[in-house]
C-alpha cells in the first residue's frame, strides 16, 4: 500500500486532509503525527496511524521510511504573538520543518508538501503574487520564509521535490477555537459560546482572504501529486476579499446575535489577500463555499463541542510591548 505521511495530523488542515484522503484514496495508508499541543486526538480520524511526536525534537525519521507524500502542516500560526515567543516559534517552526527535510531527504520521499503563509509576503502590494519578494513583518513570517529557502536548496542539492503552498486564512470544522491568540473566526465563536462580545483590534478595515477548508483539500491533494505542481510556490485563498468587521458581521448572522468590542490596533499586515491565478492553473482550485455557508458549517461543528479551556500563555519570552489584551492579569 502506498503511504502518506502527515504532520499537525490533530489540527485543521492535518485532520480534514487525512478524512479526504481515507475517503478518495483508500489505496493510500497515512501515517500522522502530531505533539497535541494545538490540535486534538479525538479529530485524528479512525484509520490514521498515529504518533504522538514534537518533530521539533522527536524522532521522527523512521516514520518517513517509503513515504510517497509529506505533507508537512504542523506549525504554530499566531504572527502577531510571534514577537514575544521568539524562540519557541523558531523553534517549533523552523527547526521542526528541518528535521522534517531531513527525514524527506534520508528516506526519498517522493514528495514534500510544505504549507507556509501569507505572513511571507508583509506589506507587500495586494494581491500578493507569488513572484512578490517576501518582507515578512514578524517573527512567524520569517520563519516560514526560512523554511521556504531551506526546502527549496534541499531540492537543489539533494533532489527533493516539493511543493510550497501559501495558504489564506483557512477555517471550518476542526479549527482551533481555543486558542486566544490565533483564528479569529475560530476566537469569535469561541467568545460568543461564553458570552462574551466578539474582539476586533483596531478599527476591522484590515482586510483578509477567508478562505473555507472544504475548497482547499483537492487542491492540497494535487499539490502532492499533480507533476504541474512539482517545485512551484502557490497561493490558495479565496478570491472573496472581507474587512474583519465584516466579516464579523457575517458571522453574527449565521450565529444570530454578537457584541463586538474594539482593542488596540496591533502590528499586522493591513490588507493579507492573495493571487490566484496559479492556484486555479496548477491545482484546479475553486473558491465556492461562501463565508456564509463555511462560517454556518464550522459553527454549527462549533457548538457541539466539549467545554474546553482557552488556551493562553502564563508567561512570555518578552513581556515589553505585550499588548494590553494579551496582558495577564
């Protein structure tokens, strides 16, 4: 049996990648790995061969052993925490994606897929274009970016092949809503289920690429086996552009009530919106689940939820500058 392997296999884009894969192509066995730190067991779908690893320093290389595809998603996605938890980001994203390179190397993988993130391109000129010179803006994106370059001499000098996916702020059913710090959709849900009023930094003018998960996975699935996709760097997000405030007001009609309540503007990219000319000419990518239909869809995954606690850091690397909402009390 041919076999896939899947790292963050407990989070958004790991678990919803493996259900689709065991759904279309029973030929493939997966193995997935995931340190549970971000994501949950219970959405490691039934049929997964699972390891409970930190790839950051786990071993892990055996695990790649006859690996057709990789697909490489574990990560910790919080750009605007990025600059008060330096190392632990490098750690977690850059030094755990080298050893995922190293593993692809050692055991010739046929193919490394590698989300990385709009984070790469900062200010940049939207929509970003995947040819843009990345100028990342904060310690997430310049990791992400390093992993980019790191991949890409591996396919020089070692022959790798791979894929570079830039993914658009994804979200649906297996987000994580538990996080403070990150998915805003996913945090806005989270606020509403406890009562509490929806947190907007800033004025909401920022805008974003809300792209549903649902239209990511047969794209995901060519970039690890379609060859127009072999060493390409590719956007995938929706062509639909939303303001934060409105797209909070979306999700207050899906929900049918909501407050918001404004914080203090942050460090963050105004306008994150992508291409995508070459998601569509090389993965076949179509942006059709509206935010309306993906936000109803994840929320009503949302609300039969366990009760779980909001994860939140109890100490920073860097507490200067720490923006006052992040402030522990």
């Amino acid at each position: 049996m041919k076999k896939i392997v899947i790292t963050g296999v407990a989070g958004l884009l790991g678990s919803r990648m493996a259900e689709w894969i065991l759904a279309n192509h029973p030929e493939y066995s997966i193995v997935g790995i995931d340190d549970l730190s971000g994501g949950y067991l219970d959405q490691v779908p039934k049929g997964v061969n699972f390891h409970q690893i930190d790839i950051s320093t786990g071993d892990i290389s055996e695990l790649f052993k006859d690996a057709q595809i990789v697909y490489h998603f574990a990560a910790y996605a919080a750009e605007g925490l990025s600059p008060f938890i330096r190392k632990f980001n490098y750690n977690c994203n850059l030094v755990a994606t080298a050893n995922v390179v190293n593993a692809c190397i050692q055991h010739s993988v046929g193919r490394l897929v590698f989300t990385s993130s709009m984070a790469v391109y900062g200010v940049g000129k939207p929509p970003f274009k995947e040819s843009d010179a990345p100028a990342p803006i904060d310690p997430y994106g310049v990791a992400k970016y390093a992993c980019e370059m790191d991949i890409q001499i591996a396919g020089e000098q070692h022959g790798l092949d791979w894929c570079i996916i830039r993914p658009h702020n994804v979200y649906g059913r297996n987000q994580n809503i538990w996080d403070r710090y990150r998915n805003v959709l996913g945090i806005w849900m989270y606020q509403n289920i406890n009562g509490l009023p929806f947190t907007i930094f800033g004025d909401g003018s920022q805008q974003r690429a809300f792209s549903c998960i649902d239209d990511c996975l047969l794209p995901l699935w060519k970039a690890g086996t379609d060859a127009r996709a072999s060493k390409q760097i590719i956007n995938i997000g929706s062509w639909k552009y939303y303001t934060i405030k409105e797209a909070s007001e979306v999700l207050k009609k899906v929900i049918g009530s909501g407050q918001t309540k404004h914080e203090e503007a942050r460090h963050e990219v105004k306008d994150a919106l992508p291409s995508h000319e070459l998601s569509v000419s090389l993965l076949d990518y179509e942006d059709t689940t509206s935010l309306q239909a993906g936000l109803t869809d994840m929320w009503n995954w949302a609300q039969q939820q366990p009760k779980r606690a909001q994860q939140s850091w109890k100490t920073y690397e860097l507490e200067k500058g720490i923006y006052s909402f992040w402030k522990n009390k």
